[in-house]
DNA sequence: TTTGAATTACGAAGGGTTTCGTATAATATT
DNA sequence: AATATTATACGAAACCCTTCGTAATTCAAA
C-alpha cells in the first residue's frame, strides 16, 4: 500500500532524519543535491499531507511537518516490492548482488555474519 | 542510466527469462497476473524498442523483440539505486533487513555464507 | 477470391508527479 | 506606518506512463 514517488522518499527521509521540521528546513536540506524551487517543495510537502502520508501542525504561521509512515515498516515495505519486482522474490539472490560490489566493510561482514547466526539457530528449534 | 518503469522491468524479465519473444508471448505472460489489453503490450514493447532498451527484428510480419540490456548489469544497476534511495547507500543495512525477514532458507544462508569467505580473503590482500 | 483473423501503427485520453508563477496573508524591518 | 521578507494556497503547464480504440496491413482459410 506504501507506494512513493522518488521526492516523497527524500522528503520522508529528511523528516524520518531530522524530525519534525518546517518546508524551509527541509527545501534546504534537499537543496544540498537539487535544484529546484522553494515551492516545488513546499507542493510536494502539501500533498504528502493530503495523502495523510505526512501530519501537518498548523498552528503557527509556520506549519511544521512529520512523517505519519514509521521507517522500519516503510523500508521493509519498500524492500520487499523491490525483491518481489527485480529478483523474483529471493531475497537471498538479491544479498548476493549486494554483497558482490565489493565495498562491504569487514565490520560489516561480521554483522551480517551474526545475524546469519542468530537466523540459523532460531531455523534449528 | 538506466531507468525503467514497473512494466518495462516486467517485460524486461520476461525477455531475459524467455529470450527473443514476439508480442504475443509476452502478452501471455503477462496475463498470468495482470489484465490488459494486447494493444497495451504492443504499445509498451514499441517505447521500449524506440528508447533502444529493446531491440526488434522486423523481418517477418510478427516482429521479435529481444532485451537490449543484460541482466547482471541491469539488476546491478537498479540495485544499487535502490540502495542509494533507500538505504542511504549502506548495503550492509540492506543486507540485515533482506535477511531479517525470516524466510530464508538453509541452503541460502549457507552460499551467502560461503560469499562473505570469499570477500573476507579477497579484502585481507 | 473473398472473408476472417492476427499484427502493427497511431493517436488520444487519463492519471500521477514535478515544477513553477502568481496571489494572498502574516511577520519583521526600517 | 510603510516597506520588505517569508510563508501558504492554488492553479496550470509539462512530462511520463499506461491504456485502449481504431485504422491499416498481412496472412490464412473458406
């Protein structure tokens, strides 16, 4: 049912990041790697609201805006339409080409490596 | 680069999976899950031919279309886009969701296992 | 040969996203 | 108080994707 446009995701992100936070913070941080105008954001933020995908205080002259979707489950959501979509539902051959390109730290590894523990003790019992 | 649409990918795969394919195979295919018209198909495979990321051979009446982009780089690709727009490029973070969902099997875990050696050894020269 | 079926070509409509210009309102500055 | 700045609201345009109807073409069958 989570379904977002690429602008609604930076924007979560930003508001998942930083908390709650007025358009002109987050038009800045977007700002870092884009271009484009103040009211682009401040429509898109407006819309997330109207989706109720954001919440909106309007108390001040200034509203200030959260995300209403938590993190986790959004990233979980988003995750698995991605496996099911490019990798046929295997999540396993999707860990494979991430962990191919090479730039996995070996602090990194070793998490991974844990978890796969703990995943194959609780696949024991 | 390369960019493409739910459909685009769905068709993509199905060329990979069954190579060269006239419209009407994949039209097939695709009506396993999903209901659309043949001309729709058609219309897609076109776009997708005039944007080169398909390509056509137009010698008989029936025309047929093979994938233009390979499926290593593609996945690859979307991939780590997909990283990048959701995991703010940690693959690692990437990993430990994939794998947290829980349905991954002994036999998964125990080549992910048998990769993360690899890149041990590779990362230790 | 005429009819019918399958194929491609094409245009247009509908929906969603992104972008921005302009108007209006609230606040700050001088 | 007058002016400038900052904010929201709104509508419209541009773009892309998806969908389909219709026409034109090719081929096969009756």
């Amino acid at each position: 049912m989570t379904k977002l446009s690429e602008n609604e995701l930076k924007i979560m992100q930003i508001l998942w990041d930083q908390g709650p936070s007025s358009v002109r913070d987050v038009h800045e941080k977007i700002s870092e790697d884009k271009d484009s105008g103040y009211t682009t954001t401040l429509k898109l933020m407006q819309i997330m609201a109207s989706k109720g995908i954001a919440v909106r205080d309007t108390s001040s002259r200034t509203h200030i805006y959260s995300a209403a979707l938590s993190e986790q489950k959004t990233k979980k959501d988003l995750l698995s339409r991605f496996i099911s979509s490019t990798f046929k539902g295997s999540s396993s051959s999707l860990v494979l080409q991430a962990l191919g390109n090479g730039n996995t730290t070996q602090k990194e590894l070793d998490e991974i490596k844990a978890l796969i523990s703990t995943i194959e003790k609780t696949n024991k019992k």
